[in-house]
C-alpha cells in the first residue's frame, strides 16, 4: 500500500466526515472527490470501494455514539442520572416511530433505488429539491417553535418526521437536511430536530451499514486493511468535529445557507457532468 493511496483514504474519510450529518448530501459529495476524482474502484476494485464507503460510514457512526453516549445509552437503559433515567419523556419510542417509514420503504423499494436513483442527474436533482425543502422550513416553519428540547417531542412529531425523512431514500435528498426540514416545519427548534436527526441515524445508518457489510463481507480483503483503517479513522475524527460545530452552528444560521450552498454544489455537478 503506496503513501499516495493512505493519503487518498484520508481524503475520503474527511468528506464522509465532514458531509455526512450536515444537511448538504454526502452522497452528492463523494461523487465529487471519489468517482471523478480520486476514483477508488480503479484502485481497489468495484466492490472492495463499495465496501469501503460502507467502513467509513461506521466511522461517522461511532462519532454520533461518543457525542450522544449518554442519551443513547440512556435509551436502553444503561445511563442514570441520580438512580432515575436521564429522560423521562424522550424514549425508545420516539426513534422506532421516527425510523421506522424509511425502513419499511428502504427495504421495499431497495433494488429500484439502487438502479434508477444512483445516477449523477437525478443526484443534482435531489440536491435542488432538498435546497427547496429547507427553505420553505426556514420561510414558514413556526416564528416560535413550541418544542425546545428533546423531551418536549410527541410521537405524532416523531412520525411526521419520520414520514418526511422518506425522501431522503433518494440519494443527494441528504437524510439530516430532510429531517431537520421536517423537525422544523412541525414545531421544532432547530438544535431539538438536529438531536433528533443524529439519534435516530444511530440505529439506521448502523443497520443499513451491517446489511451492507454482510452482503459484502467477501470483499473484505486483508490486502486494503491499512486503507479502510485510515478511512475509518478520519471519517470519525471529522465527523466527530463537524457534529460538535454543526450543533452549536444551527440555531444560529438554520439552514438557509446550506440551502444555498447545495444548489452551489448542484451547479458544479451539472457543469461537470453537462458541459
């Protein structure tokens, strides 16, 4: 393994880092940088780069873990504050509800996704459409949103947000800018729907990321383990400072200038792939 290589899984693992929870389509991102740029799958082969994206995203996972450790762990049971759970009102249930229309559709649309949905154009549209989404949140989400923090959400909230984040099955829509659109629109905060955004990626990206692993196990070869390390590695040390930044970012700008900033990266796409 050249140092040029190890350089180019850094690379990799800042964009999934850096992209995957800001609402801005780490999908759009990555085409970018790897498939014309860096471009993996020459070097490492179709499905070993595949399998590469999928360890880089456990790495982007564990970050979300470190940060949100307490309220997770206290989900489950395995965090206490003073002998009582840390929430008395946001549970378990709240991140099924939310999860569970995208799971459902996921795995009933999977194989269509998969074949029409993964292509540069409709990418540039999805960065469009979700830049439309988070303006209308930002434009006609309530001036004062009535619920402040996690423990104040409903499970009907919890559901719309969870029916609103189908659309980021369409690959570009970005899940966080979806969510956090849907958050918004129906009465939360900013910083409550991103809380709710990164929990509720614990569990779904986690599992889609084990399927994926599975399907996939053969390819991981020993020969590119130093690769997926250093990927690994720097899309959770990236993650784990873009999720701290994001955090103490959104209440303050909301989501306006991502908006802004994914009909830019829109732009570049079509520029590349059209002229």
């Amino acid at each position: 393994m050249e140092l040029f290589d190890l350089i180019k899984a850094l690379i990799l693992g800042f964009v999934e880092g850096m992209t995957e929870f800001a609402p801005v389509s780490s999908t759009g991102h990555l085409i970018i940088v790897d498939d014309m740029w860096l471009r993996s799958e020459e070097f490492l082969g179709k499905y070993p780069a595949i399998t590469f994206k999928i360890v880089i995203q456990l790495g982007s996972i564990l970050a979300v873990v470190v940060v949100f450790w307490k309220r997770l762990f206290s989900l489950v049971g395995l965090y206490q504050v003073d002998g009582k759970k840390m929430s008395n009102r946001f549970n378990l249930l709240h991140v099924i509800v939310g999860m569970l229309p995208a799971v459902i559709l996921g795995f009933a649309f999977k194989d269509l996704i998969d074949d029409y949905l993964f292509r540069v154009e409709t990418v540039i549209v999805a960065l469009v459409a979700g830049a439309i989404l988070m303006l209308v949140a930002d434009k006609f989400g309530p001036k004062r949103p009535n619920v402040q923090s996690l423990d104040q959400i409903t499970y009907r909230q919890a559901l719309t947000v969870g029916l609103v984040q189908c659309l980021s099955l369409w690959p570009g829509f970005s899940r966080s800018g979806a969510t956090i659109s849907g958050g918004v629109l129906f009465g939360m905060n900013h910083r409550t729907a991103a809380d709710f955004t990164f929990i509720m990626a614990v569990p779904i990206m986690a599992g889609a990321s084990l399927v994926s692993v599975m399907k996939n196990w053969e390819y991981l070869s020993m020969d590119y383990i130093s690769f997926y390390i250093v990927g690994f590695v720097s899309a959770f040390v990236f993650s784990l400072i873009s999720i701290r930044f994001f955090l103490k970012l959104i209440s303050k700008i909301k989501l306006v200038p991502f908006a802004l900033y994914r009909i830019f990266l829109a732009i570049i796409l079509a520029a590349i792939v059209f002229l």
